[in-house]
C-alpha cells in the first residue's frame, strides 16, 4: 500500500510533498526573514481558533516590515482549501509560512513573498506527561522582535538541544541580569502561587492558546500578565506551559529545583480540565 503523501499549498498551487520546491535565493532561506504561525485541528480536521492565528501572522508580518498581499479572509480560505486536499478523518498540524521572496541581492525583500501552506499528521504526547508533569531548564535569551512568531529560531533550536541533554522537555527563556523570565521556545509560560496565576507580559510573544487560557483563568482565579522574576519562576507552588501541540503541560521542576510538591497542582489540573471542556464543545 503506498504511503500517504501530504499536500501543500505553495505560491498559488497545491503540490505533493516531494514536489514542494523554492528558489535557493529565498529570503527566508537566505536570511530566515519571515514569519509563521502553526495551528492545530479538533474535530476531525476543523483548524482550531484559526482568525486568531491569522491575525497573529500578519501582526508579525507587519512587525518585521514584511508587506503581504494577501487578506485575512484570503488567507483563512488558502488554510482551509489546503486541510481539505488531505483528505482523511485524522486531526492535522498547519504550518504557515511568509518569506521575504527570491531576493536579487541576497538581502533585499523580493518583488514577491514566499506563501507556504504545510499540513501533516498531527503528533500527541503520551498521557504521561498530563499526569505526571514535565522538567523545563532555564536557558539565557529572548528572541528578536519577541512579539512576532519569525522565522529566526536559532537560540530555540540550540536551547531544545540543551534541554534535551538535560532530559528536559522544554527550556525557559530567562535574562538574569534583569532578573527577568520570559517564555518558553516554543510555550507561553504561567505561575501559581497562592492559588493566583501570573504569566509574564511585555517581551513575550502574545500566545493564542495562552490567550484563551487566560480567559479561562479569569473566570476562577485572580489572574494577571506582569514581569516575572526568576525567584518567583522557582519557588511557585505550580508551574504549566502551553502551546497550540502542547496544550497544558504541567511543570514539576526547573533545572533542578522541584516545583510544589513534584506533581501537577490542583489549580494547574482544574485549569486542563477546563481546557478539555472548551475544546470539546466545539464552540470556537
């Protein structure tokens, strides 16, 4: 039986895979100029909270000076026409990428930006790391232009390296000459101390699936976004992340130092649960 092969949307065609192919004087390729955003389907293939992301693309496209042609409205036609050319019943993971084009020069934006649409099988992590938590490391940076998702991940890749050598699932972005944190590489990070939950605010990306989590929050805990420091990151009673693939993971330690008790906390899992529950009701 041959191997399902996804299908692509890239510069105005849907195309296999292996037949996907741009100019090896991309930009984005170039450089890393560019933006994405990355979504994720419910129901059967129903892209989950999908003008949301939208918007967040092409904020991050203004914020980096990045000029693209296209309208929300074209663009959410563009995802939805590329999920439903992969046809099946399985739930799916959505890449969206914009690129400066084929430059001339190899640092000016071309005449035309570069639109990818990549879908493919959505990967769930095991039940394990709901019930039981995650360890996260503490790693120095935080990203250029943090509010908008670019392409520039270099420090990501290297600190997920780290993290893995630490047999960590995700490294926090931390700037200890501010006493400051940040964000995960690939997370949005909150706090629980004394039953009230804080995620750190200013130099972070705005992350959609944090922003419904913080809606979620409000309703049950006092919940705020402000600066955070490094010794509130170590000694809150619970920690979680989320992200679009993640969901809401619970952290049971930081580098070494356990969080709590070593288990995910009441308010975390009553947090999860909720989240369940939205995302069931399909009314999103």
């Amino acid at each position: 039986m041959k191997k399902y092969e996804p299908i692509c949307y890239l510069n105005g065609k849907f195309v296999r895979k292996s037949e996907a192919k741009i100019s090896l004087w991309d930009l984005g390729l170039l450089r890393g100029y560019g933006v994405f955003d990355f979504i994720v389907t419910y129901k059967g293939g129903k892209p989950f909270l999908l003008n949301k992301h939208l918007k967040r693309l092409i904020n991050s496209a203004n914020l980096i000076g990045l000029t693209i042609p296209w309208k929300l409205q074209d663009l959410e036609k563009k995802v939805i026409a590329t999920v439903a050319k992969n046809k099946n019943n399985k739930e799916k993971v959505v890449r969206i990428v914009i690129t400066g084009g084929e430059t001339k020069d190899g640092i000016s934006i071309g005449r035309k930006p570069t639109l990818a649409i990549l879908v493919q099988a959505r990967h769930f992590y095991p039940d394990s790391i709901y019930k039981k938590g995650i360890k996260v490391i503490t790693y120095e940076h935080n990203r250029e232009v943090p509010q908008a998702k670019s392409l520039n991940y270099t420090q990501a890749v290297k600190a997920v390296s780290v993290a893995k050598k630490n047999k960590a699932s995700e490294a926090i972005y931390v700037y200890k000459k501010l006493n400051k944190v940040y964000e995960g590489t690939q997370s949005s990070l909150f706090l629980v101390r004394k039953k009230e939950i804080v995620t750190p605010d200013g130099e972070t990306l705005p992350g959609i699936t944090r922003e419904l989590i913080l809606s979620i929050c409000k309703k049950l805990y006092p919940t705020s976004m402000r600066e955070v420091t490094i010794k509130e990151l170590l000694n809150a009673d619970e920690l979680f992340i989320s992200a679009s693939n993640k969901e809401i993971q619970p952290v049971v330690k930081v580098d070494n130092k356990v969080i709590g008790k070593g288990v995910p906390g009441e308010v975390t899992k009553k947090i999860m649960a909720e989240f369940r529950k939205f995302v069931n009701s399909g009314r999103w």
